[in-house]
C-alpha cells in the first residue's frame, strides 16, 4: 500500500509507482469520487472511445462495421 500526505494547500503526490503503473502524466485527468469513508482516484479516459476500450466486454468491437452494413441495406 502507498501512502500520501496531505499538504497545507490540500494537495497529495501521487506515489512514483502508481503514476507509472497506470501511465499518469502530467495533464492528466483523473475521476474522484468518495463513498463511505474511501476515496477513489482513477484516471479519466481521453476519449469515449478509451473508455470502451477498457471495457471487459468485447461486444462492441467492429460495431463500425456492422453499423455500415446497416445503413447498405437501408440504401438498397
């Protein structure tokens, strides 16, 4: 477990390792949220399609393709 210390100005470093581990950068975005006493920290998706991507499901891949066949048959 890393731990962080709260600066007087509210601020926490992010530990070296997890910043690597999960590809953080400086610019960044990250989602904060808090439930019963835990706060989470991820980092935000650049895109809608990011966040598909990390998806475990991989029902929506080649759904460009699909989509094309789609509006084919509607021209026809």
């Amino acid at each position: 477990m890393s731990r962080a210390k709260l600066s007087s100005k509210s601020q926490i470093v992010l530990p070296a390792s997890i910043r690597r581990q999960l590809n953080i950068n400086p610019g960044d975005k990250l989602e904060i949220t808090a439930e019963n006493n835990v706060i989470m920290i991820r980092k935000s998706p650049q895109s809608a399609l990011d966040a598909l991507d990390s998806c475990s499901s991989d029902s929506w891949h080649n759904y460009a393709e699909e989509l094309d066949n789609e509006r084919d048959q509607w021209k026809a």
